[in-house]
C-alpha cells in the first residue's frame, strides 16, 4: 500500500479541511518552528489508533480539537483521514479487493470517537488489524518522531522485543494465542464447573435411588388402593343402578294418577272457560247501559249548569249597570277638584319664587366673606401640626429609650442567669479517668499484635492451601493423564483380543478342531514372533499355514483316521517330526527375520519358507530377480513375490489380514497394560494423599480465619471502647474550655449592659424634659386653633342654613310646577273615564238583553225522560250478569277442590323423581369415577358381576387400612423415579461433555503449542536477519565501526532484545555512552534493518537529523534514498541537505496566528522551470 493523500480537518491548528497530496516517494515538510509541522505526524499516529494523549502532545484526547483564536472560534470536531492506492491488493482480509483504501477517524466534543474505512464504521481494533504486522501503528517503529530515537535507544530489551516481534509479523501470532489461552482458560473453567456438577450429580443420585425405592412401593400400596376403590366403586354404582330402577316405578304409578286428576281438571277448566265467556257477555251489557246512563245524566248536569250560567250572567250586568253609574258619578267630582286644585298651586307657584330670588341673593354675600375664614384657620392648623409632630418625635425617641432601657435590664438579668448556669455546668463537670485510656490503648494494641501474627498464619495457610491445590492438580492431572493412555491401551487391547478371537473363531474350523480335541492347540502365528516390518511378507508365504494347529504326540493315532476321512476344510496339521536340516545361513533369507516360542517348530518353517529370500524392496528384487536360483522366491516388505519367471502381487485377505501385526500389538499393549498398573494406583495414591493435605490445609485455614475474626471482632470492640472515652476527654476538654469563653463574654457582655443601661438613663431623663416643654407650646397653638374653627364653622353653618333656605325654594317652585301637571293629566283622564263608562253602560244593556233561558228549560225536561228510561235497563242487565257470577263461582270451587287433590300427587312425584335423581346421579358418579381411573364401559360391567356378596363397609375399612399405611410414609418424591432417569441421563450427557472438553483441552494446547513453536521460528529467522541488516548498515552509516543484536534469554518468546554498538575507533561497554548523534545513526540503523526485513508501506521522520552534522546526513540521506524504491518516505526537516533528497516539499505556513496552511511544491517541476528561465 502507498499513501496517496492525508486530510485534515479541525486536528489542532490544521483548522480549515486541509489536503496533503503525496504523490512522490521522498515528500518533506518544511516550515518555521511552531508552524505545525509536527502535527501532521501526530495526526497520522492519531489515526492509526493512538488512544494516550500524552504521546499526541496534550493533557486529554479532546486536545486535539482546534480550540480557537483570538479571531476563530473553537471547533466541534476533528477528522483525519489517510488514503491508500491498494492496487496490489496487499490489504488483509475483505479490505483487499478494493484498489483503493480510506482510514478515516473523528472525533468530537462530547468525546466520541469514530473509526472508518472505505466511509465504513468500523473498530479500533479493525483499524489495528488492517496494519499489524506492517510496521505501521500508534507506537510502531515506521513513525519516527522527536523523541522516537531516544525511546529506541533507551528501551529496556523487553520494549526492544516489541519492534522485533512487528518485523516478524507475528503479532497476529500473539493475539491468536491470547484467544487461544483465554478459551484454555474457559475451557478448564468450564470443567472445573463440569466436575462439580458432576459430583454433586452423584451425591443426588443416591438420594434419589433411595426415594426412587420409596416411591416404588408407594406406587404399590397406591395401585392396591385403587383396586379396592374401584371394588367400593362398583358397589356403590350396582346399589345405584338398584335404587333407580325401584323408583322408576313408583314414579311411573304416581304419573299415571296424576294425569287422571289432571283430566278431570281439565274438563272442569273447560266449563269454567264457557261460564267465564257469558259472564264476560253480561258484564259488557252492564258497561253498556251503564255507560248510557252516565251519558244521559252528564247531559242532565250540562243543561243545569248552562241555566244556572245564564242566570248569573244577568245579576252580574245589572250589578255592572249601578257600579258603572257611581263610577260615572265619581270621576265626575274628580273633574270637578282637579280645576280647584289648579288655581291654588299657581297661587302657590309664584310665592315660592320670590322665596327663591331673596335666599339666592343672601347666599352670594355669604360665599364672599367664609374664605377668610378658612385661611384662619388653616394657618392655625399649620403650626398646630407642627408642633404635633416635635411633640410626637420627642415621644418616639423617648419610648425607644424607655424600651431599650427595659431591654438592656432584660439582658443584664439574662446575663446574670447565664453567668450563674454556666458556674453549675462547670461545677457539674465529670473529669473522665484517663488510666482507663491507657488500659484499652494496651489492650488494642496487644490485640493488632495478635491480630497481626494471626495474618501471617492465615497468609502462611492460604500459601499452604495453595500449594495443596497446585499439588491435588498436579497429581489429578497426571492420575487422569495416566488413567487416560491406561484406559486406551486397555480399549485397544481388548479390541486386538477381540479381533483375533473372532478371526480365528471365524468359519466352521473351529467346530472341527473342538471335534477333533485340538481346541486347546494354539496356531502357528500364535507361536512365531516376527521381526518388525516383515509381518506382510510372512503373511503372503505362508497365508492359510498361519493358522496351521500342531499336534501332538496323543494325536498321532488319528492321523490315519483324517487320512481316510479328510475334514472337508483347508487346515493345516503340523506333525511332530524332528529336524536333521542344516541351518540356513545367510542375512536375506526370510526365515533369520522370524522367532519361535517353541523348538519344535523350527524344522517346520525352514521345510516351508526354503528358498525365501527377502528384498528391501520392488526395486531390489527387481534387480536381483535374474540371479535367483531354481526354487528361490523373492519377497518385499509389501508381500509381493518375485521368482526367476513371474512376480506376484500382494493382496491382503479379508478375513485374515494383520493377524501377526495384531498380534505383536496386542504383546505389546498387554505389557503396556502391566507397565501402567503401578503407576495408577501411586496416582490415585497421590491424589488421595494430596485431597487429605488439602482438606486438612483448608480446615487449618478455616479455623484461622474464625481466630482472626474472633481477634478482629476483639480489637473492633477495644478501638471503639478507646474512640469513644478519648472522645469522652476531648468532649469533657472542649466542654471546659467552652464554658470558660463562655463565662468571659458574658462578663464582658455584663459590663457592657451595665454601662448602656447609665447612658440610656441619662437620655431618658433630658427626653422627659423636652417632651414637657413640647407638650405645653402645643396647648397653646391648640387653643388659637380651636378659635379659628370655631369661626369657620359658624361661617359654615350660615351658609349652609342660607343654602337650605334656597333649595327648599327651589324644592317648592318644582313642587307647585309638578302638582300643576299632575291636576292637568288628572283633569284630561277624568274626561276620558267619563266617556269610557258611557260606552260600557249601552254594552252592558245590550248583553242584558239577551240573556233569556226559555230554549234550555225545554231541553232539561226531556233529558230527564231519556235517563229514566236508561236507569229501567241498566238494573235489568245487573240482575243477569250477576246470575251469571253465582255459577261461575260455584265451578270455581270444584276446580279449586281438584287442585288440593293434585298437590299430594305432585309432591310423591316431586320426591320420587329426586330420589331417582340422586340414585342416577349417584351412579353417574361413580361410573365417572370409574371411567376416570381408566375402565372402559366393558370392564365397568366385568366388574360389577365380579363383586358377588362384597359390602362397602369392609371395602372402606381396607381403603381406610391402606390409606394410613400410605400416610404413615410421610412426604414421598413421586418423581424420584423420573428425576432418577433424567440425573442419570444427565449425568451420562456430562460425562461425554467432560470427555470433550479433555480433548477441547488437549487441542487447544496442541494449538499453543504449535503457534510457539512457529513463532519460537519465525522470531529466530528474523532475529538473525534484523541482525545481519544491523551489522551491515551501521558502518555505512558511520563509515566503520560494528553494531549488534543480543538475545538477553535463553527462550525467544520471551526474552529482550540488547543493542551493542561500537563508532569506529570507540570500545564502548554501553550504547548510553554514545553522543546524540551517535545514538540517532544507531536508531535509524536498527529500524532500516527493520525496514529491510519488513518494508512498511510508508515512514514518518520527525526532524530525525536534527542531532546530526552536515557529513552524517549525507550519509543519512543517501540511505533514505535507496530504501525510497520500496518505502515512502514523509520527513520533517530544518536541514538544506534532507531539503535537497525530497522530490517533492510541502510547506506549513501561519499566516493567520494559530491557524496551518499547506503550500506544495514539486521540486522535479520546480527545477524544471528554473532551468527553462536559466536557458
């Protein structure tokens, strides 16, 4: 990857979105002193991931926020984002598809912090990832800044490993390790708790087989009980069933009587019915002439009263004629007055007015002399208030010193009470006993002193616990180690044994040979031991003689019998023959790789393997083939056969291959077996001796802590005992010396009352005076203004009588002029009655006439024949309806006598039927009860013709018998069977989740294992390479001299890395010898080796050669310019020679005070037009 372009945007004083372009290899960053430049390297670090903002220059990460100027104002966030041309594709992982790549941090004010690559959210840690093993990060060795060198240099040898470990690329290595712990970890956690589990899963196990034992028989006494229930049941049931069927009957005779009564009823209902409708009929022609007969009357009543009306009508007008008449008369003499009345009042009216002019006239001489008065006596008032008001001030101040003279005696008598209470308090004062004090101070400290010693022990005893612990680990891991290879050494044993007794039991020789009586007679490849390798190639000479049996000499006699009756199967019998064979000498005949455990087979196999030569292999035999001799076979490893003419290929029975393989397993298994047994059981003695020294540590320590605690409680309660009665002597000593400051105040408060209370005296003495001399000059002044408004309101009041006399004029003109108008209207209105009544006297003559009744006396008369007749008819019809009723009554009472008859009938049925009922529901009942305990109808039926003579009452004696044995077992675990069946099944599941975990165990460790052993490699290699590029490139940089690398540990995981270096013509012991120059060349020394073994993609120089003279940094810069072709490198120089090597400059300027701007410029394009302008 190649840095293309670095943007920033409000990252310290880059404030504006600034853009970096970096197109060259060789790009440096000029400019003043604290212009900026450096945060252009803290910006990149920044992104890479740096989380500590003491290595960014600032006290927090919000530092990093532009904060302002005099003229800006701060910033909310800031952003740094590095772009990358990926067109190699050498990103890690999903990152490498893309050709191009962005890393992009922000961040702001409220401390959020936000990671992205390709504008995609990611994490930190994704960030880290991207670049691990490049050289590049927060504190990588490929950024270099000002104080990178001496932490370089002055590193310890384990901080040196670090960029060792980052050239090598196997930080990834680490951190797969450190998941891979961190899982061994939880794994053995988790069968710490899986072991647990699994022995408390024992411990309940047991409890459960004993209650699964208890339920067992509750289960029993349960089954017996519901047997004999069911019996109860079906005796109650056939009773119930009996029962029912007995009132069926009597409930059907007592229906059949009462349907009888009940049709008689009827019949007697159905003449009520016909009675009732005549009835009904009779009584609707009484209503009818009834209702004529009201008609008739109601038209009587009417005319009567239409004759009554008339007549009063005619008394009411001819009253109305004399009312009129006097009314008439009346307003008359009302007219008659009114005009008196009038020339009375204008008489009246003209009086009042020369009243009016008189009065009016004394009121104006009246207004003109009362405003001397009123200045008078305004001026008398005047000074009346103002000596009110001396007079008044004098008495305020006198009342002030009178009230502070009775408070200052309060306060004086108050003082005095304090001073005489706080004398009791002291008296009252209880010295504490301060030997006490010293008593528990002993008693305390003899207790830290215990509690102390007791501490160490505990500590001693933790220690020894945790030692027992390490030892009962160590000891279980190799008892589990040693009963796991026992375990499987045994699981293959037995499964060889069972492979070659099944082989060998294969086929129906063996019932041939139990037949023949050479059962007992082992096999041949049960006798021969065969050298290792070699197990094939006998297998393909001899095959089915494998299995060949010897005989004995017993057996010889039925040798002739086999002869002349063969088995009728492929066996092999070897005879007892003795050998007068030479030995076969020579190292390649297959015979020499073959050992007997008896003698006598020996001449056996030399007779069958003559002539079997062996070969190392096809090729040698191959090669040998052509010098065999006649009857000589050749034989590989492989089992394939070679004789002069032909080659036979190899190809394993089924049934019978490996059988000397396994065999020499299953020898070899067997001693393994044998070899293990001791060692187990000095495990498991081990592990018993190590749980007994754990039990009894822990019980130590337990008995330790209870004495530390006791001794802790102890020395609690001696502390609290000492706290408090040292707070009792400071409290009884402040006590003492508050009531002596306070016994000072206050008699320096006594004194000063004494004092305020002599002067208060004295002011009150001359206030009385001035107040005496006050209160006579205001007497006088009240004197002359008392005469003053005497005056003013003899003044007033004769203005007031005149004002009086001039509106009760006033008051009479209106009077008179309101009176004229009232006789006036009342003169008019009379005129107008008088007129009205005339027109009400002819209307009142008019209707007076018509008022005759000789038409309605008519009508009366023959209204009153009508109704007589209408009252004939009416007591006619009464007389028949009530006929009727005398006999409805009577067919009342008979149907009334049948209804008493039918309630007995009703009843017996009523309790018939619940007799059934509770009968049927009975049976019902336990039927249900039946059915619910799981018979069917059929068996229901079975049982009930099973019961015979059996009663309930002995049924409910055993159900009683039983039920107590059952209470007497007390609470039982019903599902302690169920529970049992599960805790095994779980315990079963936890056994091979613990297996599991055992082997999760070993693989992870395996994996550990692996991961050091590769790193422990890839360290190494690269230790000897960075060590190489050192040796070399120190003395070009220093024109001579040596430098190297040592390993301070023997193991490379985790041993430091030391830097020895030597300038030419210096034996220094130590690097920190060495001048800052020196020790600059040494730094950039290492990490160009670094940078040779591992190129980052690009490097960061911070004023590196700063230190270094003008003959160094061309040196230094020549070297920089040789590793360009596979680093960029971005520098930060003050120097004209590192100027000079950069194909391209960026300049940060500030312009603007506290604000950076970049200035780019292409030195190649500058040149360029410097020689075009020189040309």
């Amino acid at each position: 990857m190649r840095l293309n372009k670095l943007k920033l945007a409000g990252f310290k004083s880059f404030v504006d979105p600034t853009q970096v372009e970096l197109p060259g290899q060789l790009i440096g960053v000029v400019g003043p002193n604290g212009c900026g430049k450096s945060n252009i390297m803290d910006a990149v670090r920044w992104v890479l991931g740096e989380s500590r903002a003491t290595e960014l220059r600032g006290e927090s990460m919000q530092d990093v926020i532009f904060n302002g100027t005099s003229t800006r104002k701060p910033v909310s966030r800031a952003s740094v984002e590095m772009v990358f041309d990926n067109s190699l594709g050498r990103a890690v992982g999903q990152w490498s598809q893309y050709a191009e790549l962005s890393v992009k941090r922000m961040l702001t004010r409220n401390g959020q912090s936000d990671y992205f690559i390709n504008n995609l959210k990611v994490r930190r840690k994704d960030v880290t990832d991207l670049f691990m093993g490049t050289g590049l990060g927060p504190r990588a060795y490929a950024i270099i800044g000002q104080g990178t060198v001496s932490r370089i240099i002055e590193a310890k040898p384990e901080e040196l490993r670090v960029f060792l470990e980052e050239a090598a690329g196997v930080t990834r290595y680490k951190e797969r390790r450190k998941e891979t712990e961190g899982r061994l970890s939880d794994t053995r956690e988790n069968l710490a708790r899986l072991e647990d589990i699994r022995q408390e899963l024992g411990t309940q196990i047991s409890r459960l087989e004993s209650q699964a034992e208890v339920a067992e028989r509750y289960q029993g006494l349960q089954a017996e009980l519901m047997g004999t229930q069911q019996k109860l049941w079906s005796v109650r049931l056939l009773e119930g069933r009996t029962d029912a069927t007995v009132l069926s009957a009597g409930l059907a005779t007592a229906q059949v009587e009462l349907e009888e009564t009940t049709a008689r009823q009827r019949n007697i209902e159905a003449e009520l019915e016909t009675l009732r409708e005549a009835y009904y009929t009779a009584n609707d022609a009484v209503q009818t002439s009834q209702s004529a007969f009201f008609s008739i009357n109601a038209e009587v009543a009417t005319i009567e009263a239409d004759i009554r009306h008339r007549q009063e009508t005619r008394r009411n007008l001819e009253a109305r004629l004399v009312q009129l008449a006097a009314e008439k008369q009346s307003w008359q003499q009302r007219q008659g007055q009114a005009a008196q009345d009038i020339v009375r009042w204008n008489e009246l009216q003209e009086h009042a007015a020369m009243r009016l002019a008189q009065a009016q006239e004394m009121m104006d001489r009246a207004r003109e002399g009362l405003p001397a008065f009123e200045g008078a006596e305004r001026e008398a008032q005047a000074q009346a208030s103002q000596f009110r008001g001396e007079l008044s001030g004098l008495e305020q101040r006198l009342q002030v010193a009178q009230a502070n003279r009775a408070n200052a005696e309060r306060n004086l008598a108050r003082v005095d009470q304090q001073i005489e209470r706080l004398t009791r308090d002291e008296a009252a004062l209880i010295p504490p006993d301060t030997e006490q004090l010293q008593v528990l101070a002993e008693a305390r400290e003899a207790a830290g002193m215990a509690l102390e010693a007791l501490q160490e022990q505990q500590a001693a005893a933790e220690q020894a616990v945790h030692e027992a612990e390490h030892e009962m680990q160590a000891a279980t891991e190799r008892q589990r180690e040693l009963q796991a290879e026992l375990t499987r050494t045994q699981a293959r044993h037995q499964a060889l044994k069972q492979l070659q007794e099944r082989v060998q039991a294969t086929g129906s020789l063996p019932d041939w040979l139990k037949k023949a009586g050479l059962q007992d007679r082992p096999a041949l490849w049960q006798q021969i031991r065969v050298a290792p390798g070699w197990e094939l190639a006998v297998e393909a000479v001899l095959r089915d003689r494998l299995k060949a049996v010897a005989c004995g000499q017993q057996n010889l006699p039925d040798l002739d019998r086999w002869f002349a009756e063969p088995p009728g199967l492929r066996v092999t019998l070897m005879l007892p023959v003795a050998s007068d064979a030479a030995p076969t000498s020579g190292a390649d005949w297959l015979l020499n790789r073959i050992d007997c455990l008896e003698i006598g087979l020996k001449p056996i196999l030399e007779c069958w393997l003559s002539g079997i030569r062996v070969a190392s292999s096809l090729d040698d035999a191959r090669a040998r083939q052509m010098k065999l001799g006649a009857g000589e076979i050749l034989v590989t490893p492989e089992g394939h056969l070679l004789d002069r003419y032909s080659v036979t290929f190899f190809a394993p029975d089924a049934a019978d291959h490996g059988l000397l393989e396994r065999q020499q397993e299953l020898e070899a298994t067997e001693a393994r077996v044998a070899e293990l047994s001791d060692p187990v059981d000095e495990a498991g003695r081990s592990v018993e001796g190590a749980r007994d020294q754990l039990r009894s540590s822990r019980q130590n320590l337990e008995t330790l802590r209870q004495q530390a605690q006791a001794v802790q409680q102890e020395l609690a309660g001696r502390t609290l005992e000492h706290d408090r009665l040292v707070q009792t002597i400071r409290h009884h000593e402040e006590r003492h010396k508050a009531l002596k400051l306070s016994k000072a105040e206050l008699t320096t408060e006594h004194a000063a009352e004494i004092g305020r209370l002599e002067e208060l005296s004295a002011l009150l003495q001359n206030l009385e005076g001035a107040v005496a001399v006050a209160q006579t000059s205001l007497t006088e002044r009240l004197s002359v203004r008392e005469a003053s408004s005497r005056a003013l309101r003899d003044a007033r009041d004769a203005m007031v009588k005149i004002e009086r006399d001039v509106q009760e004029a006033e008051f009479s003109c209106r009077e008179c002029q309101t009176r004229l108008d009232d006789l006036g209207t009342q003169s008019r209105l009379s005129v107008d009655e008088c007129r009205r009544i005339d027109d009400a006297i002819a209307q009142s003559k008019s209707e007076l006439e018509g008022a005759d009744g000789d038409e309605l006396r008519e009508k009366l008369e023959s209204a009153l024949m009508l109704r007589g007749e209408r009252e004939q008819a009416l007591a006619e019809v009464r007389d028949s309806a009530e006929s009727h009723a005398a006999a409805l009554r009577t067919q009342e009472e008979n149907r009334l006598r049948l209804e008493q008859q039918l309630d007995p009938i009703r009843t017996r049925i009523n309790d018939h039927q619940l007799k059934l009922q509770a009968a049927e529901l009975a049976a019902a009942q336990y039927e249900a009860l039946l059915s619910e305990a799981g018979c069917s109808t059929e068996q229901i039926d079975a049982l009930i013709q099973t019961i015979g003579d059996l009663k309930p009452a002995p049924l409910q004696a055993a159900i009683t018998r039983l039920q107590r044995e059952i209470e007497a077992m007390g609470p039982v675990n019903l599902a302690a069977l169920v529970e049992l069946n599960s805790a095994q099944e779980r315990k079963t599941f936890l056994d091979a989740q613990s297996d599991d975990l055992m082997r999760a165990m070993e693989t992870l460790e395996n994996a550990i294992r692996r991961i050091d052993k590769e790193t422990r490699a890839l360290l190494q290699s690269t230790f000897d390479s960075v060590n190489d590029h050192f040796g070399a490139l120190f003395p070009t940089l220093f024109g001579g001299g040596e430098a190297r690398l040592i390993m301070t540990g023997d193991e490379i995981l985790d041993a430091g890395v030391q830097v020895m270096a030597q300038p030419p013509g210096k034996k220094n012991s130590t690097i920190h010898l060495l001048s800052g120059g020196e020790k600059t060349l040494t730094a950039i020394a290492l990490v160009f080796s670094l940078f040779q073994l591992n190129p980052a993609p690009f490097c960061l120089l911070d004023e590196v050669d700063a230190p270094l003279d003008d003959a160094n940094t061309v040196r230094f810069c020549e070297m920089v310019k040789r590793m360009s072709d596979k680093t960029q490198f971005l520098f930060i120089s003050h120097n004209k020679i590192a100027m000079e090597m950069g194909n391209q400059l960026v300049g940060v300027t500030m312009q603007e005070f506290g604000v950076s701007r970049i200035v780019e410029v292409d030195m190649e394009e500058a040149l360029q037009m410097r020689e075009t302008t020189v040309g």
